[in-house]
C-alpha cells in the first residue's frame, strides 16, 4: 500500500462508517450504556471528518505546489 492508497482509504466516508459500525457493535456486545456508545461514535465521527479534511487539503495544497 501506497501513500496515495492510505490517503484514499483514511478520507473515505465508508472506511468511517464501517469502523463506526464495528466500533458500536462491539460496545453494544460489551453491555456498554447506550449514552456511551453515542459519545464513543461522536469522537469517531469527528475524528473521521478531521482526518479527512486535513488529508484533502495537504493533498490539494501538494498538487498546487507541483503546478506552480
């Protein structure tokens, strides 16, 4: 695996979902309160959108600096 595929992977909508997915069902397995699970998927999902934005934005920034 390359860095352009570990890119493509990390900014991935469904590479997040999944992980929330297995995430959630893991704490549901594990008795987890259901208030916690919430919390736990809300710091996956913004940790999610924060990679990826980081992510496209240096790869953009990358791509504008080859041009110039």
């Amino acid at each position: 695996m390359n860095k352009g595929d570990l890119i493509r992977k990390l900014t991935s909508r469904k590479f997040w979902l999944a992980l929330i997915a297995f995430v959630s069902a893991l704490l549901v397995a594990f008795n987890v309160p259901e208030g916690s699970i919430t919390q736990v998927t809300s710091v996956i999902m913004s940790f999610g959108a924060l990679i990826s934005y980081i992510l496209a934005e240096g790869f953009a920034d990358g791509g504008n600096h080859n041009e110039n």
